[in-house]
C-alpha cells in the first residue's frame, strides 16, 4: 500500500492541473513562455502519477482497468474484474 500522503499529493496535483488548465492553454497559444514559467509547477500535467485505485501503487499501473498488475491479478482471480478471465491452453 501507498502512503496515504502519496495518494492526496497526487490529488491536490490533479485539482491544481484542473484549475490551471484553461489559462496553460491560452498562455501556449500566445506562446507566452514567461507567463507558463510563472504557473506553478504542478500546474503541469506531466507532474501528475498514475496510481492504483486499489493500493496506490505506481509501477505496473493498467491504465484499462486503474489498477497495478498485482491489484489486478487478484482482482481477476477472485472474479471482481467482469469481461476478465484466466487463459489457459
């Protein structure tokens, strides 16, 4: 599991990315670069992490289902997970 710290800095990043989305996209079409560096920092999307909804990890993270690959094994496993089946031939 994820630090619970971890989770809700990546959540204040996401609200400040929302917030400052519309006036990153007019400050790049004047292509006023000073004003970009003005913003701050996690204002900027590429700042933002992919974590599992389940444990919060962020290696192995499946953007379909929002979940790391050990969270979605045995998510999998026990069934939870529709339209998922195990392979076998």
């Amino acid at each position: 599991m994820a630090k619970k710290c971890w989770k809700e800095r990546n959540d204040r990043k996401k609200r400040t990315v929302a917030k400052y989305a519309a006036l990153r996209r007019q400050l790049k079409a004047e292509k006023d670069y000073v004003g970009l560096s003005m913003l701050p920092r996690d204002a900027s999307p590429t700042r933002l992490v992919n974590r599992c909804a389940v444990t919060g990890r962020r290696r192995a993270y499946l953007r379909r289902f929002q979940l790391s690959r050990i969270a979605f094994r045995e998510l999998a496993s026990a069934g939870l997970i529709p339209g998922v089946t195990k392979s076998s031939w």
